[in-house]
C-alpha cells in the first residue's frame, strides 16, 4: 500500500507559464509564475498579489522599513493562459509520439511547451 501523505499532486500549471487570475484581489491581472509550492497547492506571480512586508534593518537593507513583495495565490485562482489564442485555458495532459506525457490545452489542442 502506498504512502499518501507524502504524495503530492500534480498541478496543471508550472514556473514561466503565462498565468491570469480568475479570482480574488488580483483578478483580471496576468504574469508569469516565478515559484510553485507542491505542497501547499500554491503559485507565486510576477508583479501580482503584492503585499507589504515590515523589515527589520540588516546589511543588506540597514534602514529596514517597508518592502512590497509578492505573495503567493491558491493554484485553482489561477487559469493558464494559450499561447496560440491569448485566452484562458484548462490543460490536459495525454502522450505524444515517443510516449512520453505532454501538457495540452484544451481549448486549441496546441502542446504545452
């Protein structure tokens, strides 16, 4: 029997895939994912989700304050993004001619690269 506390799953999305958010503060903004926690089921997105974080000073910033970052964003309030139509897709995954899985849009049909 196989252990599924340590199974993670799989997610339709990955780093660099061009990304819009369906839902939540963000929604309607779009960007490319920079971070993805398996985990957690959560993405983190370039220049989306922005928060500000209290810092203390350190040698790299020795003033410390106020820093805007990014946060992360639950995997199903993010749609990827087809490149062949420019519109939101869902993605498949089915083998492709040497049997290895590949990622697939479902609106176009076009691979995933």
């Amino acid at each position: 029997m196989e252990n599924k506390k340590n199974k993670q799953p799989k997610l339709k999305v990955r780093t660099g895939d061009l990304v819009k958010v369906i839902a939540g503060d963000s929604k309607g903004s779009q960007g490319k994912i920079t971070a993805v926690n398996r985990e957690t089921g959560r993405v983190t997105v370039e220049g989306v989700n922005m928060v500000s974080k209290h810092t203390k000073p350190n040698a790299a910033n020795p003033n410390g304050g106020i820093v805007k970052q990014e946060a992360a964003l639950h995997v199903s309030n993010v749609a990827l993004i087809d490149a062949k139509t420019g519109e939101t897709t869902r993605v498949g995954r089915k083998a492709n001619k040497d049997g290895k899985l590949v990622r697939f849009s479902k609106k176009s049909g076009e691979e995933i690269k």
